[in-house]
C-alpha cells in the first residue's frame, strides 16, 4: 500500500483527494469480501468527504460525547464508504477496514452499533431518517444541545412513506439541527429509480414538508460545500441537500451503469479502478471537535441518588383498566429525568395523556405515524432516554420492521400497546391486536409483559424504564377486578400462582383478561370439586419456567392455556416452546380461532371460545384424562 | 319513525336533505349501538350525499359487477355514515341499520367484507388509500374499464407515511381514474390534527405527488359537486378533493368541539340534535348504474377451459436456488391470465424479472415501499386478479399491518419473501427475515410455506395461485441440492418423510436450508449408527399432524427441530402447537437465538448452531435419551 500519510487541512483539493480514497477503500474492502456495495458509496463519496473535512463535529474517541454531532448512514448499504471513512478520520486502521463482512469482524455488511460510532443498525432503507428525526428531536427539545443530525439517504429509500413521515415531523417540529443527503445517483438494485434525475420532484416534496430544499451537484465540491454550510444556518427548517450524483463516479467502466448494484468488483477490476482513482491513499482527516455542553434535560436531576418514584396503588375494590393504571404509572415515572414518552395520537385512549399534560417538554405527539413513532423512540433511545411509547397494540404491526431493526440496533426502548384482543368489543377486527404477543415475541431482545390488574400494570412499567431491549407491554381496554395489593412484587420472567392447592388436577394459565376467566373458571370448577391451579403469565417473555414445572408436576401435565389471540405464536407457545425438552404436557389451548367481529367483549369472547365457561369445559375435560 | 319517502332526483336541495339524513342515520344508528363515530361521520356526510346522488355509478344488487366503481372509506371510522349510505342507496333496510355494532350483526365497527358491497376492511388508518390505488392500478392497466375509484380519508390518518406512498404511486401511474376525498375536519382523537385547517398544505403536497388537488368547503354542495365532477374530466393525473369541514356539522351543541371523538351521542342530545337536523328521514337515492364493459385482462383467456401451466422441472444434479425457482415457475403461472406480479424494487433477487420481463402488462413495479406492495395485491385481489407480490422476506415486515388487515380484509393475496435467515450470509441482519414465520403464521387466514428444493418450489407455487387468504412463501438465496423429482407431489397441510427406517431413534425436522442441514446430519448419524428420520416440513401452516403423529410414535417423540428463524413462534412452535393435546414430546430445538452477523452462510449457520453437525449433536443426546 502506498503510504501518503497527510496532514488534515480543509483546503477542497484535499477533499478532493479524501473523496477519491474513500472510493478507493470502498472498492477495496468490497473487493475483499466478495460483496458489497461499492458503486452506492462511490456515488456519494465527496459528500462524505466535505462533511467530515469541514462539517462533521466529532470526537471520534469519545463516541458517547452527549457533544458529538451524528451521523447516520440511512442507506446502509453504502457501509464501504462508512468504513473507509472511519479509516480516514482515524477511528479503524486499514487492516481492520479489510476485514468488511467477514465472519468475527464487527465491520458488517450494513452497520451496526457493534461498532461504537454507529448509533443504529441500518439496511432496511428508510429507517435511518426517521431515526435521525428522533435524534434530533432529543437535540433541540431534550438536550437543547448545538450538535447537528446529518443522515445520508439513497434515492430510493425515498419511495419509502416513512421518508416522508420522517421530513414530515422534521418540518413540525423546526429541526434545523437536522441535515438530510439525499444521493440521487439514479440506479436502484434492478435499475433506474422511480424518478431517476428528477430532483425537481425531490425539491418540490420537501418544500412542501416544511424542509429548506437545496438542489447541488454532488461532485462539485464547492457546491457540497456551500449546500453543507448553509444548513447550518439554516433556522426553524430542516435543510434536505439533493445531490444529483453518479452511482460509481470516478471509475468510467462501470459509472452510471446499471447492474452493478450491490457487486463487488472482480480484482482485476478493482486493480484498474484504484488505478484510474489514483492509487491507495493513506489520508487522515481530523474531524472538528464539537462544542462542550451538558443536555439539559439531565441537569434538571441534580442529585446523583436515584429519583424517587412513587407508585399509585390501587384498592382491592378498584376496578381500574391496566392502560390506566399504566399512564398513571408513567406520569410517576416522570420522576426519572430520562424518561420520555410519545403517542401515536390517541394518548387520551393509551393513557399516555396523563404524562403529557404535566410534562409536555418531555412528551412529544407523532400523530397517526407509527413507524415515525417508533423510530422516535429509537432516536431518543440513541441519546440515552427512557422512552416510552404508546399506541394501539394493533397499530404497532404498522411499525413492525422499526421494531425489528430496533433489536438489531440494540435500541433500549419501551412500547405499550392498548385495547388489545377480541376484549375491546364493538369496535371489530381492525383494531385487535391478535397477533401481537406472536410478532413481538419473535423480535430480537425483546421482553414482552402482559398484566391483569393495575397494581401489577404500575410495578410491570417501572420495571420496564429499567429493562435493555425492545420492552413490550400490552394492555386492555376494559377495568376489570384488582387481583393484587398495591405491596406484591413482580419481575420479567416471573409468573404468579394465584390459586392453589395440592390438590390441583388442572392448571389454567391466562394473562391480561383471560386470566379474569380463568379465575372465574377456577372457582366454577371448585364447584365441580375439580381443584384448579391458576398461573398468571404476566412475563410472557421470558416465562417463569419453574413456576410452570411445579404446576406441571403437580397437575401431571394437564395445561389449559388461554389468550385473547390468535392460536399461533402467543401464550400457548411460549409455555409449550420453554417445555420443549421436558415433554409430559397435555395443552388445551384456547385462542381466538376464528375472524372475531363486533360485539360487547364478553360476547366476543364467548364466541371465540376464550370465556370463563370454555375455560370449565377444556379444563373438565382435561382433568379426567388418566 | 318519519317515512318521508321521495323520489329521488339529484337537485342540491334533495341531495342537501339525504346529506341530512346521512347525518340522523349516523347518530341514531350509533346512538343505538352506545359506541361509533357520528361526528366524523357528519363532517363526510355531504362530500357522500353528492357523490352517491350524482356520480358514484354502482349497481347495489350486483356489487360484484366489473363496471362498478369502488367506493373504498379510509376513514373506516365513518362507518355510521357508511352504513346510513347503505340504507340511503336501498341496499339495507333501516332496520338493519340500526343493528349497527351488535354481535351478529354484519355491520360491524369498522366495514369489514362481511357485507358484499365492502372492498376491504379498513380501521387501521392510512390503509384504504394504498389498496384504492391497487384498484384502480387494475382498472387502468388490467380490467381496462372506466369505472373510477373513490376513496374517503381522514385528516388525521394524512400523517401516514402509506398515504404518500399511495399518491406517489397514484401520480406515478396517471392514475386519472382515482379520487381521493380528504374530509379535513380538523379534529383527532386527542384533539387537533397536526395541521388543522391549514388546507394549503394538503394542497402543496399532493401536487408535489403529481395529483391535483381541488380545496373546498366540504359543506357548499355546488363545490363539493365541482370538485367530484372535475375529477371525472381530469386527464393523466388523479384527483385530491380537499375537503375543509366540520366535525359533527349540523349540530351546534358539538360542531368543531374537542372530546367528541368516537363517542355516541347520549339518547337525550341524539333526541335535540336529530330535531335539529330535521328529524328522520327516509329518502331514497337511486345511483347511475355503470356503464358496460369486460375487462380486458380476462377477456385474454378466450377458452372457459382451465389454462395449460407447465412448470419448469430440474433435474437431480442441479443446484437451483428456491427464489430462481420460483421466477421460473411464476413466469410458467403466466399462462393463468388472471396472475399479476409486483415487486418491491428487487425483482432481480426475487426473481420475479423473468415475470416482469415477458409479462410487462401484468407486472407493477411498486419500488422501494412495501406497504403500497401489498395493498397493490390487495387491490387486485378485490377485482378478482392473483396478485403474487415478492420482496425480501425480511422487508414484509414493513408491511405488517397491511398484511394483517388483509386478512381482515378476506384478501386472497400471495406473498414471496426471498433471502430468508442467517443464510444470506454477509449482509447481515438487517437484511435477515428471522421473525417472518412466527408473525405470518399469526395472520388469520394465512398460509406458510417454505420449501428447500427448485421442483417444490414450482409445485408451491402453483399450488399458492389457487389458495385463498394470505398464502406466504419464504424462499433461500443460495443454491442446494435438488432433493425431490419433478413428479413428486406436494399439498398445503403436508409434509414430506425424506428420509426413514422402522429403526428410526430421532426424527429431524427442518425445511428450507436446514432442511439440508437435516439431511446432512442424518448422514453423519447413519456412521454413528443412529437411524435418524428427517421430515420436511414444507407446509409451516398449516402442518401435517398426522406425519408428525407416526414420527413421534417410531421414536418415542424425539424430535430435533431446526430453523433459521428466532426460537420463537416459529417452526418449533408450530409443530408443539399441533402436539398440545398429546404430550410427550421431547424436543431438542435448534434456532437462531442470538443476534446474527455478517459471515458465509456456513459460518453463519455454525455460529447459530443450526447446522449439521449441531443437528448431530442434538440428535445425538436425544437418541440416548430413555
């Protein structure tokens, strides 16, 4: 390799330079691996390359500096170039940057915070803007820091409704802090995109969400320059730079030419394209230092003890729905300074209106977005908040990707869904969640709680501001009895035994509102002098394995399990999935089988076979099976 | 009850009177029901007495009739009104009407296609604009027919990303035969919407979309009859009439008043304010019946006989990939005239180019937004059409929520989700469906399917093009052994027993890669002298409990189960569930329970001990088990 070791100065030549070794390194750590994405960061090298020799505000040694400005890359796939550029500024040497996509590096083939300077995991296109949005919002509103959000999109992630959502909420809420780069470099994977060049379209698109639209070449150095610069001093807008580009700029063979999406070039290529690039370079750029300051949120807890939060309890005689239970908990949360809460728009059904009312700095409104709801939470998660968000459990599926690629980014973030299953009655189908516990189960990292009774709703969510990972809980439209006082003690992975004797022959197992009808159940078979055992699954995941083997032993196995959900994937399974080596049960599962209707919500759940009296029946049933 | 039957006639004073009685209808029918949304209803109530009175062409008895328009309400909120127009247009009876929310009644919270004259369930908001564009995708470019697309929004659900995603497709298309009405009451659920009143921006942004935008007070009749009749006339580009109205229009007491969302008015204020509007009303309304007209897509398919689809075959020693699989066997599906495609801007991963290439008229090219992916199959589903809708698998996610009201919807939609699992290798996670089994499974309706060999694959396929409801298909980016001849059969609810011996001690069971990894492992357990049998569970949902039945009777309910899937929700979980009631099994499952990375598929596959020699090792312990 050659070494051409220089010293950081902004001078354009130099960045120009820095552009073509950020094409060079991009090709160079493709060609490595085999694969990669080396035309989509070819295309937006000089971008990057302006931005981290005379913008970017960063201690690439102190990554968690609350001062750094950040730097999302929404079209991840263009990780050549992220990679190269941590080469550049210092932060990789060039043998770790040829380690890309192998197995072991943390050098993968989208990024991922595995690296400390990546705030999320990004690849699936049009998430990175909406996360940024997050980040930004921390900035301006949480923070009250000068750090600048700069997010690089491809042109077409920008077919994405989420982009849109993003600049949407970019442009409400005034983030001149925020910076989107668009590369139109015209080729998506399998050809032109929906509007190839037409960056008049991407122009009059951000107009119109509120955004300073600055339309550039961007290869023209001065051009990126000023565009970079002027959103700095940009105020009460976003600024969307639209660069019209080349996918593969710099080496002619291949420079605006389709089929060359996501391939890496063959060496002999790679060799011609360094060459033509002018060779390996071995720059380094000393990225600006951002600006000391401490966020403003946080220095409102002055002590250093942890804030005091008191809990509302709840009477035996109370009749008090968990997702009111769970916003009179977050409004005690509040006590936390990091905590931070959002809602879809229905905050007044969530709950979450509580919090709201008496912490509007702390609380911000998406309206009907979810997938931008979501992605606030992730970006607030980014800053080190606590959030907590809220909507419908059923509207979460609109954002089931975010909460996906949040467990990859290994997010921390705290999602309560309301009126969930069948129970919610005369309002149909459309808004049960009943595939929620499936889905949301399957997500990397995730805890998924499921409470009955508001005493143990208020304890599940100050669990919850404590847990890592994708926090799940869902709630329920009706009141129904407090089965719990305001002292017990819960805990994700725990389960309660709220009925039993040792002469239990059958075991019910609900959670939420079946755990309502299990408890009548129960006492309907008492009446059959048939002894149940009922066991509260309020950690859905992870369950109380051991609390489920002593009913096991106990009721040798004979389990009946209901959920107001579908059959697949829920309660059910997750009992039958922590048995999986033990064998020996014997599962009556009730579940909503059918496509429910409208209808009161004991109706409805009659219908579906989840009620009280079909609890009796399968348990009856079970219990005299030898 | 009034009768005040009139002839009907379409002057603006009788249609100013049927938008009165829409009005009474919405409140009495909800105040009947004690839930519903009559002040979302009312604000609409005069932008659907024009439409109906004077140009909405539908044949009320024959819904299904080809030449109809479709009148889809995005807001699927407003269903008081819906229904109230049901009754105005004779298609149900007042009586019927008033069962509005009941258990057993048709009429359901949100519309759902339990009556005949609803295209698709809405409620979960932001959905019924995607899906009208999918109809008149098909009525432009497939049916050829004039019938023209109306569908009612909200303000609140404009903060939607899918909203845009679907007028980006609507302008993209010249989707002249489409009219979105946007009822701007200014009023959410919580209070007021993110930009009130503010019309001009509605209007900027759906030219920005390529759509014209006609703004008008919702409640002048001759402007609102204006705006209809220009949509009709528009050339080239679909319309957005931007309605400025008022929520609960016609009752003073709670016109434009916070706190009456979704709330039924009580008896005493329904009794004062159906007073106010005139009382009620009976009056009839005949539509213009739609002109006549066959679609020309089927009238392709000359012959009643059913189409010659051949398959393509491979052979024993070919290596094919699953997803070139499937491009080839939908491509041979093209001789069914009614099979239409879209991608999601990867149909040269998905393979479905071949399709796109030889079929142009019957492909859509959706680019990079899943969400309007799958409300286009949905929209051609409700004319009738088989769309096949591919992306990666992991990328369905974004949609979710649209798969989930689809089922709802009783859409008979085929979904292909290519590059499956930890075996995509370098990419990384982002780019790894690792939940899609568990949270398709947990559709209603849903099918799963997930083959390992290029002459299933086809078979699938075929098979997918004539299955109702969500049929979901995963297929694998790398190429493996051919396992089966092209004579082989294969049925949804099967399985397949690759490999057994009455001294079998483990049973294996995997499908698509680690279906080969199984097959593998038997080998290596065959010189340990353990007899293993290995199922391919190609058919996830529903599975074949009877193969799985006699499996775990020859070996004593030993079951190795190995996915590249979560642990959650998915495989495993879908056999156990079929064995709830039985019990004893004793199952060893092999998942992918960390976070993946990039890497080989090998080395990826190792690291989350899904492969062979795992499955060995698991089969191993099991077998030694008493």
């Amino acid at each position: 390799m050659a070494v051409t070791e220089t010293q950081a100065t902004t001078d354009l030549e130099f960045v120009r330079q820095l552009g073509q070794q950020l094409r060079v390194d991009s090709i160079r750590c493709s060609t490595a691996a085999g694969s990669g994405h080396p035309t989509s960061s070819m295309s937006a090298a000089d971008l990057i390359a302006v931005l981290i020799a005379r913008y970017l505000q960063y201690d690439w040694a102190h990554p968690k500096d609350p001062n750094n400005d950040h730097l999302i890359f929404s079209k991840g796939h263009a990780s050549p170039l992220y990679y190269a550029m941590l080469k550049a500024v210092g932060a990789v040497t060039d043998a770790e940057m040829m380690t890309f996509r192998k197995f072991g590096s943390r050098l993968q083939g989208h990024p991922t915070p595995a690296i400390p300077w990546v705030d999320v995991a990004t690849g699936s296109l049009g998430q990175g803007l909406p996360i940024a949005v997050g980040v930004a919002l921390a900035g301006k509103y949480l923070d009250k820091l000068p750090y600048h959000v700069w997010c690089l999109c491809g042109d077409s992630e920008l077919a994405e409704g989420s982009i849109w959502e993003a600049l949407d909420k970019a442009g409400f809420y005034e983030l001149s802090n925020l910076t989107a780069i668009l590369d139109v470099n015209r080729l998506g994977q399998r050809g032109e995109t929906e509007y190839g060049w037409n960056t008049d379209i991407y122009r009059r698109r951000a107009e119109a969400y509120g955004c300073t639209p600055v339309v550039i070449d961007g290869h023209d150095l001065t051009a990126v320059d000023r565009a970079l610069g002027s959103s700095l001093s940009n105020t009460g807008r976003p600024t969307v730079v639209i660069a019209k580009t080349i996918k593969g700029k710099g080496f002619p063979e291949i420079e605006n030419k389709d089929g060359w999406h996501g391939k890496a070039l063959p060496p002999d290529m790679a060799e011609r394209a360094i060459k033509e690039l002018g060779g390996i370079r071995n720059l380094k750029i000393k990225t600006g230092r951002p600006e000391r300051g401490t966020p403003a949120q946080k220095r409102k807890d002055g002590s250093s003890a942890a804030p005091k939060v008191t809990l509302p309890t709840y009477r035996k005689e109370d009749k008090v729905a968990t997702r009111k239970a769970y916003g009179d908990a977050l409004l005690a949360l509040a006590a936390i300074p990091d905590v931070v809460a959002m809602d879809g728009e229905v905050s007044n059904s969530t709950h979450a209106d509580e919090f709201a009312h008496a912490h509007k700095d702390r609380f911000f409104e998406i309206y009907i977005a979810e997938q931008q709801l979501v992605a606030t939470a992730v970006g607030m998660s980014v800053r080190g908040y606590k959030p907590f968000a809220s909507t419908f459990a059923a509207f979460f599926s609109r954002a089931y990707d975010f909460i996906r690629m949040a467990g990859i980014s290994q997010a921390n973030i705290r999602l309560v869904g309301s009126h969930a299953g069948v129970e919610i009655g005369q309002d149909g189908p459309s808004q049960m969640a009943l595939e929620d516990i499936a889905s949301m189960r399957a997500i990397h990292s995730s805890t998924v709680l499921y409470p009955s009774d508001p005493n143990q709703t208020a304890k599940l969510t100050q669990l919850m501001a404590g847990l890592d990972g994708i926090a799940y809980m869902r709630t329920t439209r009706g009141a129904y009895p407090t089965i719990y006082g305001p002292n017990e003690t819960f805990k994700v992975g725990g389960a309660k035994v709220v009925r039993q004797s040792p002469k239990d022959r059958v075991t019910l197992i609900g959670a939420g509102v079946t755990l309502h009808n299990c408890l009548d159940a129960a006492d309907a078979l008492a009446k059959k002098r048939i002894a149940a055992r009922v066991i509260d699954l309020y950690s859905v995941k992870p369950v109380d394995v051991k609390t489920l083997r002593e009913a096991a032993r106990v009721t040798t196995g004979r389990f009946v399990i209901v959920e107001d959900h579908y059959p697949e994937g829920g309660i059910a399974a997750a009992v039958m999935e922590a048995f999986a080596e033990e064998g020996g049960l014997h599962v009556a599962h009730l579940a909503v089988k059918g496509l429910p209707t409208s209808g009161t919500p004991q109706e409805l759940m009659n219908a579906a076979g989840i009620s009280a009296k079909q609890i009796v029946a399968a348990a009856t049933k079970l219990a005299a099976r030898k």
